[in-house]
C-alpha cells in the first residue's frame, strides 16, 4: 500500500510539473525556437525537451546544449531567456497566444 501511495504521489507531482507553462512562442538568438502548448511539453527546435520545474513560475528546458529558463510573472508577463554553446546567453523575444 505504501508503495502505491508514494507511486500516486510522484504520478501526481510529476503531472502538475508542467501546470503552469504558459501556451507560448518565443525567438531566441543563433536561430533558437522555443514552442510551447499551455501546460507542456515545451519544444526547442521542434525537438521535446527535459524539463526541470524550480518553482511555480521558474522552468528549465535542456535539450542538447540548449537551456531555456521560463519566468511568468505574476501579472501573466512571460520572460524567456536561454544559454547555450560556448557561454551564448540572451534574452528571448516571446509571442504569447
């Protein structure tokens, strides 16, 4: 029974790690594009990445070399910025849909 619940448990975490991921586009330097359904998965590329949640509001997205971070504020603004190869970093441009 115990395993069950810790088995529920981890089902249910896992379930609502992708909750709140905002339904989003964004453009990122060096021909990066990030694609997003509201509640995951989210895509670089065209390719599914790994996400790894932080917090409510604070995502990370690794796939390759490629890391997305994703902040929604509290007004429903949506930050995205990446790093990448060689220490490429920048702000992403975002198009919430």
């Amino acid at each position: 029974m115990k395993k069950i619940m810790i088995s529920l448990a981890v089902l249910i975490f896992h379930s609502s790690a992708y909750a709140a991921i905002p339904k989003l586009s964004a453009n990122c330097p060096g021909g990066i594009e990030v694609l997003a359904d509201e509640g995951g998965p989210v895509y670089i590329n065209g390719v599914k990445g790994a996400l790894k949640q932080f917090s409510d509001n604070y995502f990370e997205i690794k796939e390759g070399d490629v890391v997305i971070s994703l902040m929604t504020a509290p007004d429903g603004s949506i930050d995205v910025s990446y790093t990448g190869k060689h220490k490429a970093h920048g702000v992403c441009s975002t198009k919430s849909s």
